[in-house]
C-alpha cells in the first residue's frame, strides 16, 4: 500500500516572488510537501540522484517516528521521502479532512514520469494530452496525477477531501484564504484550488458518489 503524508513547509522565496503574507517570515513561502513512502530511505536517495534528482535536506531521524528527506526532482518540484518506524503516515484518508490526491504540475511532465518510475517504480496512463495517471504496480486504482504546469513553477499540489466544495471556498475566503482556480465540476467531482493566507496551495475535492478512491 502506498502511504503518503502532507506536512506545512516554508521555503526561501524567489527575488520577485508574490509579497509576504500575513504571519510569514521575511524571505520565506509557505507551501505543503507531499512525502512518498519507501522502505530503504538510503537505497531511494541513491535512485534519485542517479535519475537526476537532487538531496536537499536530510536524510534524517525524527525521533523514533521515522527517517526523512526533502528531495526535488529534474524538473525542480520538491518532494519528501519517509521511511516509517512508529509512524507510518497519513492515516486519515480519502475522506473529508483528509488527502484524497495528489498533482504533480511539471515543466516536463514527460520527464517528470521517468523520474517517478525510476525512483518508486509507478506507471503512467494517458487520461488525456499532457495528462497522466500514476499507480503502484500492484494497485488497482491510482495515487495521482502528472500533469503540465498550472502556475510559474513545479510542484505537487495535495488535494484534500471536503464534503461541499463551495461550502469550503465560502470558509476559506472568511478566514482569509483566496481562490486560485474556482470549483469546476471534473469526470472525478468537484473541485477547486486555494491559497491559505500564509501562501501555502492546496487543493479541495469532492469525488462523484461511488467513485474508485486512489489507493493508500
């Protein structure tokens, strides 16, 4: 089973990057770091740099939680890496509150799959031009998606499952979040993406009833 978790991380900023928001700190950007699970964090960080890849903090005890790492891949999107001890990760998923997806939004989305198959041997279907599927090999359903960019730069963006998608937004925008692309209806359900008021992206969704969940 592929377990994953989503912690909150905040990044140097870009020179010419969007303005500090609300509780950051000078020089930084809050965003949210998808970690993929492995069983040999050693063996994984040996992959990653052999497909092009790059180490960039780690790797690392965290209490007798786990091992981790903070790789990026060719095309410069960041991404963890943890090897569970007493933690083994997400536990609440494909659930409202919980992570329900995952989007990796590429410069190269054709290398960015090479890259993936390498390190955690996924494979890729085509749902349509530009955009692709991830499974496990031993899956029935996906775990994610590859797709061209959305914004000016790579990255994962992590969906989280709510039950009323507009209902979210309405919250979010109270609380001083903003609306980075609207609700829209998909052939999976409703979704739309937002932007906390730290900076930090993220994605809501609410699947059709009776729809296959990604597995985890």
């Amino acid at each position: 089973m592929d377990r994953r978790r989503a912690r909150s991380r905040r990044l140097p900023a870009a020179r010419g990057g969007r303005r500090r928001r609300r509780g950051s700190r000078p020089g930084t950007t809050s965003g949210w770091t998808l970690s993929i699970a492995t069983t040999d964090l050693d063996a994984t960080l040996a992959v990653v740099t052999a497909a092009g890849g790059s180490v960039l903090s780690g790797p690392g005890d965290v209490d007798d939680a786990g091992r981790s790492a903070v790789v990026a891949d060719p095309t410069g999107a960041v991404v963890g890496l943890w090897e569970a001890g007493t933690r083994v990760g997400a536990s609440w998923v494909n659930a409202p509150g919980g992570l329900t997806w995952e989007d990796l939004r590429s410069s190269d989305p054709v290398l960015s799959r090479e890259f993936y198959a390498a390190v955690f041997g996924w494979t890729f279907r085509e749902l349509f031009e530009g955009y692709a599927v991830a499974a496990n090999v031993d899956a029935p359903h996906p775990i994610g998606g590859v797709g061209p960019l959305w914004g000016s730069a790579p990255g994962w963006l992590v969906h989280f499952g709510v039950p009323d998608v507009d209902a979210t937004l309405r919250a979010a925008l109270e609380r001083g979040g903003e609306v980075v692309h609207a609700a829209h209806d998909s052939d999976f359900g409703r979704m739309a993406q937002v932007r906390d008021p730290w900076g930090a992206g993220f994605a809501v969704f609410t699947p059709l009833p009776g729809a296959p969940q990604p597995n985890r």
